[in-house]
C-alpha cells in the first residue's frame, strides 16, 4: 500500500551532527559496501575506471562554504541520505506499491521485485534521496540498514546502520526519534536539530545539528614585536654554504 | 527536468488523441461507418501510441501491469486505469458506430468522461510535485486540459469551437509561462532553506559530492537549451494557437486544415519540450544549481 500509515509505532532515524563531521566520506563509502554486497540489488557503477565514472550511492557528502556577515568563512561539510519522512511523497506517488513505509518503525523501503522504475518517486523527492540503478533498473534508497539493525547474527555493537558504524568522528548517530527519551531525541533537543527544507511539509525524521558557534580567533600578543627576532642568518658550515654559493 | 523524449511524445500525443476521443464520444461530429473508423483509428493511434511510448522510459516495462493497483494515493496509478476505461467503453462505442451504424450516446458520454480524467490525471501526475514549483499550480491541469480539448476540436473538424478553444488554450499557455517563471521563488525553497546553514551567512555550494555526473543530475539538473527558451515559447504560441486560428479562419479547404493540425501538434511538443526543460527541481539546490 502506497497510503502512508497514520502512525508510526518507532521513528527510527539519522541525527547527522554538522559541527562534528570532517567530511571523509567514509560513511559514503561504508553505505556503498555494506548496501551492494547485501539486502537488494547492487548499487552498480558505470565506467568506474574511464573518463565518466558515474554511479549509485544512498548517501552523498556535500560541502558547503557559508560566509557570514563578519569574520570568516566557514566550510561545512554535509552528509545526505534518505531522511525517512513522515510525510513522505515519494511513497504516495508510487503507482505499483513498491515504495512503502513502515508501520513498526517508519523505515521508508522499496520492494525492488514491484519496482516498475518509472523514477516519479525520485522526481517526489526534495532531497535527492533516491537514484535509479542505471543497472537494475530498480530505484534504490536508503534502507537504515535495516538487515543490519534487527540482525541477530551481528555483534550487538553493529547493530547500527553501516553509515553511524563507520563514522571516525561520531558525527552520526541512530536511534528512535519518536521516543522523547531516546539518546538521539535528547541530543536533538539540546543542540537545536532542525528539518531540512520543512516548507516542503515532508516532515523528515532525521535531524541536522547546526554548527556551534565558532570560537574567537585569540587577541595577537602586543609584545610579540619587541621579541628578539628568531635567527635569519645561517651560521657554521650552512652560513659559508651560503655565501660560497652567493659568490658563484 | 530531463526533457526524455518519450515522456514529451507520451503527453502530447494521447492528450490528442484522448481529446478527438472526448468529441468523438459526444458525437461531434456524428459520423458513423468508415468515416467513424477513420477518426477512431487516428484518435486511437495517438492515445495508445501515447501510453506506449510512456512505457519506454519505465525500467521494467514488463511490470507494468503491477502499475493499477494504488488508485487510491497514485495520480500515476488513476491515469492508467482512466486511460483503460476510456479506451475500452470507447472501442465498444466505436465497434457501434462504424459495424451497426448506431451512436449508443450514453457510453460515448462515459467514454468521453474518462477520456477527460485521463488527461486531468496525467496533468495531476506533474502538478502534484511540490518539488518542482512551476508545475506545483493549478494552471497545468488548466493547461493539458484545454489544450487537449482545442487540439481534439481541431482533428473533429469542429471549426468555431475549435477556434475559440484554440485561442483559451493560448492564453492559458502563456499565463503558464508567465506565472511559471516565478513559481520557483514564491515556493520559499533555497539554498538557505536546504541546508539550514542560512542563518550562519550566505550559503555557497563549495563541493560536490562526486567528481563525476550522478542520476540526480542528469534527470533533474537540464540546464541544456533554457538559452533559447523565449524564442522557443514565441515559436509554441504561433505553432499552437495563432497560425491553426488563421488557418480555420480562412474559408475552408481540407489541405488548409490539415496544415492547421501538423501546426498545432508542432507547437504542442515544443510547449511540452520547454514544459521539461524548464522545469527546476529543488534537488538542483544541494548542487548549488537549479
């Protein structure tokens, strides 16, 4: 069923941290590992190796230069992947019932043996989280690991999706966004975690973390410039390298 | 939006053909025998020769079938099942009009019914988009219908109608455009919005996320040929509605209408060319592009 569910008993979901996050891409790279080896059809590569290397990926990290009124530049790197809307219109649009969202914890998925690849549930999508295997020809998205989450044959431990288990800089986190007491919903209220693009009434499960304001550059020392100054000349067996050198 | 040339032939050609069908159905004009057959074979080759270059561009086409089942949130699913309705009680209607010389009006009026909701509900399929603002507006179905309807009373030889719809389906097309070309900005949907970073300063997209092209890219980022996109929309209008208005106007000749009708279709699938072409999606935004 296309409809969407009233209600939804978890909200799993991201809470991406962007004062955290280094932007090393190894969260992209971790999602393509885990998510062509397992659950669904590859995610397939097109001249990998020539001059047109293009391919499917769930999750992309942009970078963005964002310059205030006053004082630097800052650059922010920012990690996109399925947010798992409550609203999602990608699901309402899907003519075929492969795109659905789940009732026990609101995973958004697609069933690929439906998938007819008419790729309207991309063009529904504000956020670009769906691509099209130019291979399968089935849509692919983000399933939060969802064969990684419930696997029992997992250590505890890597119970997360691929993306959060990899992060270097634990700019990641899992977990339910429904349950006011969760880590993730604590994390999101204390640091002020907000929507993306909330005017386009998806409301996204998954939450941004802005970044903290910068610290101050500290005040140069007035005295530094009645230091004596740090030797310039060479001296020994540099200094005559030098001026022997200088001669030629 | 990537202009794929299959989904332009698509919504040109069964808008058409399910327009001559709505006339058909209501018996304008009310032809029966081999002259019927005549209208229905031109009318059915345009709407089923529509729906099947729509299946090109599906990745697996041999599913299609799966493609009727969610009527009830899909405006893609509707179309599908408008269009079969249509297309069968019309085939019942014709099979009575050209083998028993019969109009059996009533399922003419239910063909002609569906064949309107076919054409609403492919418009719906594009207006329903909240991601792609110049579609998002009440004036696309306004724009698929009437210009469905004029093109319809243009093949049904219906010469005053005709000229009167051709000229609503001009206008409609240019309030299209005009208003088209701000609908991106009134949605509120930027950079700022996207990233949330706007409250830091001015947001500039630094890096992609890839060296190469993606699919997001190729499908929603076609920046290709906007260049030439007011020349194209004079060349429409003239094609579409001014020179078949002339040409209807001009005492009639079977040739003259003729040349009205390849004008017509020749403006409609440029209009439906910029229709893609045109359209930004907000997607383009991460990529610092629209």
């Amino acid at each position: 069923m296309t409809t969407l569910p009233q209600s939804t008993e978890k909200k799993l979901g991201l809470v991406i941290d962007l004062d955290t996050c280094v932007g090393c891409h190894a969260c992209v790279i971790s999602c393509k590992g885990w998510n062509t080896e397992n659950y669904g059809a590859p995610l397939s590569d097109q001249d990998a190796y020539g001059a047109n290397p293009s391919g499917t990926f769930l999750n992309r990290v942009h970078s963005y230069e964002v310059q205030p009124e006053q004082g630097e530049a800052q650059l922010i790197h920012f990690p996109k992947s399925c947010l798992h809307c409550e609203d999602a219109p990608c699901v309402t649009v899907c003519p075929t019932g492969a795109s659905y969202k789940r009732v026990e914890d609101g995973i958004v998925l697609v069933n690929e043996s439906d998938c007819i690849g008419c790729g309207l549930c991309a063009w529904a999508c504000p956020y670009g989280a769906r691509e099209m295997d130019a291979e399968e020809k089935v849509m692919k998205k983000c399933t939060l690991c969802v064969d990684r989450i419930y696997n029992e044959n997992l250590p505890e431990v890597d119970r997360v999706p691929s993306c959060v288990r990899t992060c270097p800089a634990g700019a990641r986190h899992f977990g339910d966004l429904g349950d006011p007491d969760s880590d993730v919903s604590i994390l999101v209220a204390e640091r002020g975690g907000v929507d993306l693009m909330p005017e386009q009434g998806t409301k996204p499960v998954n939450k941004y973390l802005p970044p903290r304001p910068k610290d101050a550059l500290p005040e140069f020392d007035v005295l530094a410039p009645f230091l004596e100054p740090v030797i310039e000349e060479p001296k020994g067996f540099l200094g005559w390298l030098d001026k022997a050198l200088e001669k030629i | 939006m990537h202009p794929a040339p299959s989904v332009i032939v698509f919504t040109t050609f069964s808008g058409l053909g399910f327009g001559l069908l709505i006339w058909l159905g209501l018996g304008f004009p009310s032809v029966t025998g081999w002259t019927a057959f005549a209208f229905m074979l031109i009318a059915y080759l345009m709407a089923v020769g529509g729906l099947i270059a729509s299946t090109f561009h599906l990745g697996h086409p041999e599913r299609a079938l799966k493609a009727f089942k969610q009527w009830r949130s899909s405006w893609l699913s509707r179309e599908g099942i408008c269009a079969v309705v249509a297309l069968v009680v019309m085939a019942i209607y014709g099979a009575g009009l050209v083998f028993f010389g019969e109009q059996w009006l009533l399922l003419g009026v239910i063909g002609a019914i569906f064949s309107l909701l076919t054409v609403y509900t492919t418009s719906m399929i594009y207006t329903q988009l909240r991601t792609i603002p110049r579609w998002n507006q009440p004036l696309t179905p306004a724009n698929f219908i009437s210009l469905s309807l004029a093109g319809g009373a243009l093949m049904a030889g219906q010469v005053t109608a005709a000229i009167i719809l051709l000229l609503i389906a001009g206008a409609i097309q240019l309030a299209t455009w005009v208003i088209g070309d701000n609908r991106f900005a009134q949605s509120g949907t930027d950079m700022a919005s996207a990233t949330q970073l706007g409250n830091i300063g001015s947001v500039r997209a630094f890096e992609p996320p890839h060296t190469g092209t993606n699919y997001l890219l190729r499908e929603f980022v076609h920046v290709v040929g906007r260049k030439h996109a007011q020349k194209l929309r004079i060349i429409s209008i003239v094609l579409m509605a001014a020179l078949p208005v002339i040409l209807l106007l001009l005492p009639f000749n079977h040739l003259l209408a003729l040349v009205a009708v390849l004008a017509h279709i020749a403006g409609v699938l440029v209009a439906r060319w910029l229709f893609f072409a045109q359209a930004e999606h907000v997607v383009g935004l991460y990529y610092g592009q629209r």
